[in-house]
C-alpha cells in the first residue's frame, strides 16, 4: 500500500472551487496564447510573407479568413490543454488543485503519462465529469478519474509543499 493511501479523496466542492479557479487560470492561458499568435500573424501579414488577400488591414484579413481564425483558435486550445497535460504530468497538481490542496494519483501501478493525462481531461467532458462525486458518495470518483485510473485527494498542508511530492 502506498503511502498517499492515507489521504481522502476530494468531495465535489472542493473539485468545484479547484475547476473554477483553474479555469480563470486557463481563459488566460488561452488569451496570451491567442495574443500571441495573432500577433505574429500581424507580423507576417505587415511584411508582405503572408497575403492580406486585398484587405487593407492585418486584422481584416485575419477576421475575415476562416483559416486564419481556425489557426488561432486551435493554437490556443492547444497551449490550454497543455496547461492541464504539463501540470498533470509534472506533480499532479493545477494551480488550482495546490491552492486547494488536491492532488491526482494512479490508481493502478503505471505513472500517470502524457496519453493517459490527455485521456482524463477528454473524459472530463469539460468538468461535467466531476457530477458524479455527488452521486458516488462512499467512492468520490468522477467520471475520468474512473476511466483514467486516477484518484483525486485532498492532502495535508505539509504534504501540499512541493518538497513533499518526492515523498508520496
């Protein structure tokens, strides 16, 4: 048995509190993401190595071309998502789920990867998920924990530390 055993898994309104303060998290994740990238467009579009397609104005030729938007979109979607994958991966914890000290854990024997991260975030169904702490009151499993073979706990504020993840 490992030592993280010891701790409860998270309620729903604990993960409630962890989902929303990571999403203002990720909204500006996928802001500076987005800004980013259009920006460069800007750059590129300026400087005559992509074409304004007759429009006068860099912005124009980026709002009006469905490729251009597609590519900022999915730009930004790509950088959000690696928010949650990297921080998963890296110590199992989002900036939201320290402040509320929550940590992910396998359940099975296996590290939690990158596919398996990928995998639990796609099962979250966007946080809808997470509905089902309230209907499995003795488990406190949601929906891609359960799919991912993870588990969610609450831990202790000394265990919260960073220096303390090598430990568990």
């Amino acid at each position: 048995m490992t030592e993280h055993a010891s701790f409860p898994r998270a309620g729903f309104f604990r993960r409630l509190a962890a989902i929303v303060y990571d999403s203002l998290v990720a909204l500006a994740v996928f802001m500076v993401a987005g800004i980013l990238i259009t920006v460069l467009l800007i750059i590129l579009l300026e400087n005559g190595v992509l074409d304004k397609q007759g429009y006068q104005h860099s912005m124009e030729a980026i709002g009006h071309s469905p490729w251009l938007s597609r590519l900022i979109f999915t730009w930004a979607l790509l950088w959000t998502l690696g928010f949650f994958l990297w921080f998963w991966r890296n110590g199992g914890q989002t900036i939201g789920m320290r402040a509320w000290r929550l940590r992910l854990f396998s359940t099975n024997e296996q590290p939690l990867g990158y596919g398996r991260a990928l995998w639990r975030l796609l099962c979250s169904l966007g946080g809808l998920g997470t509905l089902l702490v309230l209907f499995d009151v003795k488990h406190k499993q949601s929906l891609q924990d359960r799919l991912a073979h993870t588990e969610m706990l609450v831990l202790s504020k000394d265990a919260n530390h960073h220096k303390a993840w090598k430990d568990l």
